[in-house]
C-alpha cells in the first residue's frame, strides 16, 4: 500500500488513483490522518493534472459518505434543492427555499461560504442576529420533517471530507476545477437524501467559469455523477455579467431578498428566482409543464406565503429580524454620485465584489473575520438614465476608512455613457432537462 507522499507524488506526475487509494485518501482526510499541506498538494495536482470521470466519481461517492446522512424517510413530500455555481450577489436561495416549500416541497438546503469574489449563503444568513446555521443532524432531521425545511453548513458529521476541503479551496486558487466543484457539490446533495436537484450554472464575466462551454463542461461532469448515483437533476444556465438584484453583501443581501418576497416579482432577480423554483416542482412531479410551474411559483410569491415562511425558517433557526433591521440601520452608507448625465452602461460585477471583499463582506485567508454590513446597494441598474450628481450606489462598511476606500473605487467601475445602451438580454441562457 502506498503512502500519502507516494500518491501525492504519482498525481503529481499525472497517474490516476485507483478507487481504494481514492477512498483511503478521503478517509484520512477526515481523520486527520493527512496535514492540510498534504491536502493542498493533492487540490494542486488535480487542478493542474486534473481528474478521470472515474477519478471524479470516486471523490464525490468517498466525500458523500464520509459522515452522516439526512434519513430519507422524514418527509413524505419531494425532497428538491438548488444548486448555484455562484454569482456576484446571488441571493436566490433565500429566495428559493421559502418559495419552494411555500408551493409543496421539502427543501433540506446545505449550504457553503463564501469562495473566491462571490458570497456564501452561510455568512448571509448569519448576518441575521441570533441566527445559527451551525445545525446538529437530528435538528436538520427535525426541521425537516416537521416544516420541510432548513438552511445550514456542514457540521462536523456531516459530509466532514468537503467541509475541510472547502476552506482550503478557497485560499489555495483551487475553487475553480471541474472535478473538485462536482464532487463538492454532489457530496452534499447526495448526503441529503434528495429525490431531485436543479443547478444552476452562472455564466459571465463575473461567474467561476466565465464561458458557456466551462459552464456546460462542469454541468456534462456532474450529469455523469448524477446518472451514476440515480438522481434525476436540471441545468439552468443563466447570465452573471452584472450584479443580481440590486446589493452586494451579506446583510443587504438578506434584506433585498426580504423586502422582495414581501413585493411583487420583478426584475433579473425574480426571473432567475422563479425559473429554478419552476424546475424545481417540474423535478418533482407534481406539475405537468413549465408554465404550471411558474404560476404556482408566482401565486406563492404574491399571496405572501413564501414571505411567511421565510419569516419563520429565520426564527425557527435564532434569528432576530427585527433586532437585525434596527442594529443595521444605524450605519450610515457613503455615496457615490455619477460624474456626469447619461446611461448607466457597465456594472463591472467581479471588480465590486471584490471591492466589497477587500472592505470585509468575505475572506482573504481562511482565519479571517466577516464585516456583515460591508457591502454595496446599487441604486442604478444598467440602462437606467441618470443625471450629473444623482446617486448611482450606496456603500457600507463597519470601518470608515475601508467604507471611504470602497467607494472611491467603486465610482471607478459603474461606468455612464451618452450612447444608447443596448436592452439586457433575458437571464436565461439555456435549459437542460
């Protein structure tokens, strides 16, 4: 039997690990058997000599039962979740999840921090006050079977093998590889014991995989898995070339997604939100078509249940929103004002998102601590007409300086024009059913 060194030594060179080897490393991982220095070479090497399908398979499979399982009889409703490749203010889970149950699903959502220039889920939510996402296996077990639904992290039973794995992606320059994003995701969704999945896969200047064809490779890579493991799954593709929505960080984030399933649905974030909830209960069979789904998904959004559920997953979980309205609201943003009039004709996501990173809404190495209110409420989207001086975003932070810092930076990549901007395209880029 080899040593870690000697397989860390054959990837290094481009050999292929058997599925013993794969499921001993995964194993050790778990039982710090393995430093994270070791862990890092072998995220290295399948970045840089990459990973086989059956490589890839073995990974997922090994990291999925590395822990403990979500029991697959809590519930007798369809068990769906949502999967995003992330996206600079891709707050749609929030969204999601209370729509979905709102309409007849359970929804058991393990969710993961923020990687890279794009937010986490997890630091959303825990922007909240009081909110825990940090949940035992038989709490999850409990709130799903008695309200169908919660929102949480790997706790350390749970997919243990990704949750060391994650962090180390993050502040390695591995998050990016096919192989080590499929079986990252999948692990977690297979350990919930899910009936259906839907991903949806961000394309765009501003997403992980840029292009359409890295976005479908990844896609053409989790299929695989999930054809092999029996998990019926959707692909949505759709468009991150400019902020979703209208914030940028963790609070703003959940505060947006409040107030809009308190509204009607609007805008880029409602057509991205209701199309994955569409595909959603289409995976699940209780509709027949897409335009059955939507209207499901729309009732549910204006009759105000999903608003409710939403309230109540958030308390059910620590959380206190109001305490959480009043504490954030006593921070006062900068503004930044468009030099002169014209169109708003370029948000440039990625370069604000990082912006809002260096501010504090992420990390820079894995021990770093998150400013919840750092972040960016653009006020303007992109064809807006605006005159010299009007506000085009509002900036946050906790530390004044970094605040002053984000916004001068900011004014530098909202970018107007006296040209016709041309209309934005739908989010929608393509489906896979």
């Amino acid at each position: 039997m080899k040593s870690t060194k000697e397989l860390l030594r054959d990837k290094r060179e481009g050999a292929s690990w058997t599925t013993d080897e794969m499921t001993r490393f995964v194993a050790d991982i778990v039982n710090h058997h393995v430093s994270s220095a070791q862990i890092g070479a072998f995220l290295m090497a399948a970045c840089c000599r990459g990973l086989t399908d059956r490589e890839t398979a073995d990974l997922t499979l090994a990291m999925s039962r590395s822990g403990a399982h979500i029991p697959t009889s809590t519930t007798e409703r369809p068990r769906i979740d949502k999967h995003s490749t992330g996206g600079v203010g891709d707050k749609v889970s929030l969204l999601l999840a209370p729509l979905a149950v709102a309409c007849g699903l359970s929804v058991p959502m393990i969710s993961g921090r923020g990687l890279g220039h794009t937010g986490g889920t997890l630091d959303k939510l825990e922007s909240v006050l009081g909110l825990t996402t940090n949940l035992p296996i038989t709490e999850m077990t409990r709130l799903l079977r008695e309200y169908h639904l919660f929102m949480a992290g790997q706790t350390p039973d749970l997919v243990p093998a990704d949750r060391i794995t994650y962090a180390l992606r993050d502040v390695t320059g591995t998050v990016e590889n096919i192989s080590l994003l499929t079986a990252s995701i999948l692990s977690k969704k297979l350990a919930e014991g899910l009936d259906g999945l839907v991903m949806d896969m961000k394309v765009g200047q501003a997403a992980f995989l840029p292009t359409l064809s890295q976005a479908q490779q990844l896609a053409e890579s989790i299929q695989k898995v999930c054809h092999a493991v029996g998990l019926p799954v959707t692909f949505v593709f759709t468009r991150m070339d400019q902020p979703l929505g209208r914030t940028i960080g963790n609070w703003l984030e959940v505060a947006e997604a409040e107030i809009a399933l308190a509204g009607r649905a609007h805008g880029d974030l409602a057509e991205v939100t209701i199309t994955l909830t569409a595909h959603m209960l289409l995976l699940s069979g209780m509709v027949t078509d897409e335009h059955q789904a939507r209207n499901r998904v729309v009732e549910a959004w204006r009759s105000g249940a999903a608003h409710i559920v939403f309230h109540e997953m958030i308390a059910r979980q620590g959380g206190r929103w109001l305490d959480s309205v009043t504490h954030y609201s006593a921070f006062t943003p900068v503004e930044v004002c468009a030099d002169t009039a014209g169109t708003v004709d370029h948000i440039d996501a990625r370069a604000l998102a990082v912006l809002a990173m260096d501010a504090g809404s992420g990390r820079l190495v894995e021990t770093d601590s998150i400013d919840p209110i750092a972040g960016i409420v653009l006020l303007q989207k992109t064809g807006t007409e605006v005159d010299a001086g009007e506000p085009l975003a509002l900036i946050y932070a906790a530390d004044d300086q970094k605040r002053e810092t984000l916004a001068k930076k900011a004014s530098l990549v909202i970018k107007t024009t006296t040209a016709p901007v041309l209309q934005e395209p739908s989010m929608i880029i393509d489906v896979w059913t």
